[in-house]
C-alpha cells in the first residue's frame, strides 16, 4: 500500500466555516473523502493540516520515507515560504500544489507561489475536485 500526504496550511482547518462564498461548505472531512474515492485501493491518503509553518515542513521531511507523493495546498503560505519550497526541494516524488480559489483572480499578492518552483502541477480554482484531480494524477505518475 502507497500512502499519497495531502497536506493543508493555515485556515484551511476552517473549510466550510471561512468564506464560503470563495471555499464553499465543504469541509476538510470531505476532502479526504473525495481523495480516498479518488486514489484507489493501492493507495492510501494521509491529510493533515496545520496553521504553523514548521509543523509543514517537519511532515514533509517524514513523508520523504513513508509516502509516493504529496498534494499540498500552503494556504497564504504559498505567497510567502521559501522553507516549505526548501523542504519540497527535498522530496523527489511528485508534488502537486492545489488551490481550491482561482487565486490569478484575486489580489496581486496571491499571483505569486514559491511552492511553483518545485511543483509538478498546480490546480487552482476547481474548487474541492481540484484535490481529486492532483490524486488521480499521483496515482498515475507512481503506477498502480
Ligand atoms: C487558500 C488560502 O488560504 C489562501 O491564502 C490562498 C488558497 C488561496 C486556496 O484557494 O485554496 O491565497
């Protein structure tokens, strides 16, 4: 069995409640539904999410060993961490970064990723399926 970590930065503990209008009403739990509806038997999906920076980058570095890929959605630390950029850069497999907004037509500042650099792919604005879409492009990068 491969494990896919889909990891969840700040706010995103709030799905759901937070701006609905720009997240929806789905929530986390439903998140992790629809990656485990999405990946397969051979895999299963580890979500985590965290509002501190090194908590990240802390489950990153342990997923070096134990996972096949990760989809990450950094919340605001997208804009800003060049350390989860740096610790990406230390996980050979593939990584797909994931917004679930169309962040280009929002503010300026959330125009720029430093997560893009090291990123695979990047989803933005599929809403909650753009989870499912980065797993189901995981499982067929590492093969059944
Ligand atoms: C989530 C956030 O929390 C924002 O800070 C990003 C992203 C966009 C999203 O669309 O999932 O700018």
């Amino acid at each position: 069995m491969k494990t896919i970590l889909v990891l969840n930065g700040p706010n995103l503990n709030l799905l759901g409640k937070r701006q609905p209008q720009i997240y929806g009403h789905e929530t986390l739990e439903d998140v992790a539904r629809l990656c485990r509806d999405a990946c397969g038997s051979g895999f299963s999906i580890d979500l985590q999410q965290s509002n501190h920076e090194g908590q990240l980058i802390d489950w990153i570095h342990a997923a070096r060993e134990t996972t096949c890929g990760i989809v990450i959605n950094p919340g605001a630390l997208t804009h800003t961490s060049i350390a989860i950029l740096d610790a990406l850069n230390t996980y050979d497999p593939p990584v797909i970064e994931v917004h679930i907004s169309q962040v280009h037509k929002r503010e300026a500042f959330r125009h720029h990723s430093f997560v893009s650099l090291r990123a695979d792919a990047v989803i933005a604005g599929l809403g909650l399926e753009g989870y499912a879409a980065a797993v189901r492009r995981i499982v067929s990068l590492v093969g059944e």
